[in-house]
C-alpha cells in the first residue's frame, strides 16, 4: 500500500529523481528561470523551495545542508548571496510556474518555473493610471449633469445677463 505516499516519482529510480531535481535545482539558482514540463516544475518547486528557505540564515551548518542537496559551489554562492538578499523580507513563495502549452512531440505540458523576485516583468511597478470607463450608463449620467451644470451657472450670472439666460432656456 502506498498511503501517505504523496510526491511524483517521475518515472525514474530514487537516485535518478534526486540527480535530476539537484541539477533543475541548479539550473533554476543560476539562470533564475528554466523551461521544463510541468510535472517536473511542480517537484523542483518542493525541492528548491526549502532550501531557498535555509538560505536566508548564512550560517556554516545551513552552507553544508544546501551543499548536501545541490553539491555544487557556484551556485551555493549564488543561493547565498543574490537570491538570500532579495527573497530575505519573502515568507515563502519563492518560485513561480507559468504554463507555456504542449509539446508537439509527446504533448507534454510545458511551463517556466522562475525565481519571483528576479522576473522584472512581474514586479510590482509603477500601476498604469486608470481608464474611465466609457458605457451608455456612464454618458447617461454625465447628460444628465451637464444640464444641471448649466442651470448653476446660469443662477451665477449677473442679474442683466439672467433674463437673457432665462429666454435662452425658454427656447
């Protein structure tokens, strides 16, 4: 039985699953953004996730863990350098997955999984001014106050011009 058992196996060996996520995991550190089918984006994302995690606290023992995992030196400098200073203030949700489509050969699902605080596409900016919104209720109503506008202007003006204003209406 196979209760609890929850993560993908990927259709490889224990030790090839291992092999293949460190190396996405490098990937993904070092060009923050890789290609990948969606299965595969949705393991790295629980395998990368901790680790950026243990990252935030430079210390010798969380170095060695990460090493542990990932058994290459640039991109621990990497993951403990850049990646820790940005993702330092994030509580978690370090990476995200976009969809792309399908393959054309086999029909895979294929998506980017991204590091979030290095896409400067998706970074929260200056917010574009907002549109009015251009409807037949909304011109409705300014119809409706433009004669009312005229009305207030007209009680505004001096008392030689009113009953000119008031003739103009009249017509």
């Amino acid at each position: 039985m196979r209760h609890g058992k929850k993560f993908n196996h990927l259709g490889r060996t224990a030790d090839h699953r291992r092999a293949m996520l460190a190396n996405m995991a490098i990937s993904l550190i070092m060009h923050k953004r890789i290609t990948t089918t969606l299965a595969k984006a949705k393991a790295l994302k629980k395998y990368v996730e901790p680790l950026i995690t243990r990252s935030k606290d430079d210390s010798t023992n969380s170095r060695r863990v990460v090493f542990s995992y990932l058994q290459n030196k640039e991109a621990l400098k990497e993951l403990f350098g850049p990646v820790a200073q940005k993702v330092g203030d994030r509580p978690g949700g370090y990476t995200r997955i976009i969809r792309l489509g399908f393959r054309q050969g086999d029909a895979a699902e294929i998506c980017f999984i991204e590091l979030v605080d290095f896409d400067e596409n998706m970074l929260k900016g200056p917010k574009a001014e907002k549109k009015t919104r251009r409807s037949r209720k909304s011109s409705a109503a300014k119809a409706e106050a433009a004669p009312a506008a005229e009305e207030v202007k007209a009680e505004e003006a001096p008392a030689a011009e009113a009953p000119a204003a008031e003739e103009a209406k009249a017509e």
